[in-house]
C-alpha cells in the first residue's frame, strides 16, 4: 500500500512539474512576466510561481482564466484537464495523454483495437467493459469520457498530424452488437477525408511485417522533441532514449511502405463494412 502510495505521490509531482512547464513556455510565448499573466488573469503572482516551479496544484477556473489570458486557445485547460481532472484516466497513461495535448504529431500503429484517439462511443464503451468486466457503470462512463475528452484535439482549428496505421484484423473483429463496427468504421471513413489525418491499413496478407511486436504511438512535442509509447493490458510506458525513439520510427515506416495507399485503404474498409452482417 505505502509503495503505491508513493507512486502517485511521484505521478502527481511530475504531472505538476510538467504543466508547470507548459505554463512557463506558454507564458514566454506571450512576452508577459509572472505579475502581467497574474494581473490579466485575476490571480496571485505567488500562484503563477507556485504552478510554474510544479509547487502545487489548483482549480480549474483560474487555469481558465489564464488560458484565456495567454490567448493559449485551450492548450493549457486541456493539460490541466489530462492530468488532473480524473476523468478515467490511469495513471501510466497521464504524461502521454497531456503530451497528446501538444503534440504536432502523432503516428499511431493499432495491431489490436481502434486507438482511443479516434474511438466512437459505442466502441469505446464496450472495449472498457470487456477490459473491465467488473466495472460499475459510472466507472465506465468515465472511462468514455476521458476519450471523448482526448478526442477534442481533432476538432481544434490546428489539430496536430495525425497517422494512424491500422492493422486489418482491427476492422475484423466483431461485437455482440454489429452495429458497433459499422459506426466505428464509418468514422474511420470520415476522418480519412479530414486535413492533416491519414489512415491507411496494413493488410493482414502481409508477411511477417514488423508490427507484429504490437501497437505503439510516436508523439511529436515542441521542445521536447518524438516519444513512444507503448502499452501493455495493465500497465503502458513513455520511452524517450534517442535508440529507441528511432527504432520505433523505422518501424513505423517499414510498416507505412506496407499498408496500402489512401484511396485503396478506405476501399478496403469500405468492403469490410459491407460485409458485417
């Protein structure tokens, strides 16, 4: 118990260090000092301190106010919301989901399940439930709520790059309910139509491609440059070592040269969808 107690103590500190450092940065951005951003948005200099050096925590209203403040058009809300709103979201997971909010790009490999990214509802609902048979209902509910949450970022006037590389056998996967697939692939269809989003599928005819160690996920974060992340059934991990990063980014375009082109890609889902009957 006291180990897990200090883990999140550890979590905690680190989600406070970085939005401290998302505030700094962003503050910079805007040519204010601690006491201009403080005045702006009604609130102490001391607090603007205390959140920059990762000190403390705070409400949500004052991040608003200085979101609106720095003109930060949600960026510094959405961090604080990612790491401490607690909207269903574990823990291992935090530093990836507030990268999320930030990043300029995000390349996605899905060898088993749609990413949580570009989840509908319904399909986000009953992954969480299969994930989590002993779950109450209010637990998942919340679950879907961080996704739909992380999901704004696509709606923003300047979402970040996004590449998601999907294994076929994702799309071949049923449910008790088929409608369930049906709407997860007719969003599929429509967000391959969106600037700045491609999705291409790696048919499962490949031979021994290199996806087959599982999905993973590069993020792309001004100044702090490409990540990956990496996920297991309990337990996920953010590996920043330069080797590593690369060797995932040849992957990754090992496994784009795979995947068929766009056009051919939505066709390919196109007749899956067809098909569930």
């Amino acid at each position: 118990m006291g180990g897990e107690m200090k883990k999140t103590e550890e979590s905690e500190e680190a989600a406070r260090l970085r939005f401290g450092r998302l505030l700094r940065k962003l503050r910079g951005q805007a040519g204010l000092s601690q006491q201009e951003i403080a005045a702006l948005a009604t609130v102490s200099q001391s607090l603007v301190s205390d959140l920059e050096l990762g000190k403390k925590g705070t409400r949500r209203d004052p991040v608003v106010r200085l979101d609106r403040a720095l003109t930060a058009r949600g960026v510094l809300v959405d961090a604080w919301d990612a790491a401490f709103s607690g909207t269903g979201m574990t823990a291992y997971f935090r530093e990836a989901a507030e990268a999320e909010q930030t990043a300029v790009k995000i390349r996605d490999y899905s060898h088993g399940l749609v990413p949580g990214l570009i989840q509908v509802e319904d399909y986000a609902r009953v992954i969480g439930e299969l994930s989590k048979p002993e779950a109450s209902t209010e637990v998942i509910d919340q679950i879907v709520k961080a996704r739909k949450h992380r999901q704004q970022i696509l709606s923003r006037p300047h979402p970040p790059t996004l590449t998601v590389l999907l294994d076929e056998v994702v799309l071949l996967r049923r449910f008790r309910d088929r409608q369930v697939m049906v709407s997860q692939i007719d969003h599929l269809l429509d967000l391959s139509y969106r600037p700045r989003t491609t999705i291409q599928i790696v048919p499962i005819a490949t031979e021994g491609h290199a996806g087959l160690g599982g999905s993973f996920t590069l993020m792309e974060v001004p100044d702090s440059g490409t990540f990956a992340y990496v996920e297991s059934q309990e337990t996920g991990v953010s590996l920043k070592q330069a080797e590593v990063v690369a060797s995932y980014d040849r992957i990754f375009g090992d496994l784009r040269s795979a995947a068929l082109p766009v056009p051919a890609s939505r066709t390919r889902m196109e007749e899956i969808r067809g098909s569930i009957t």
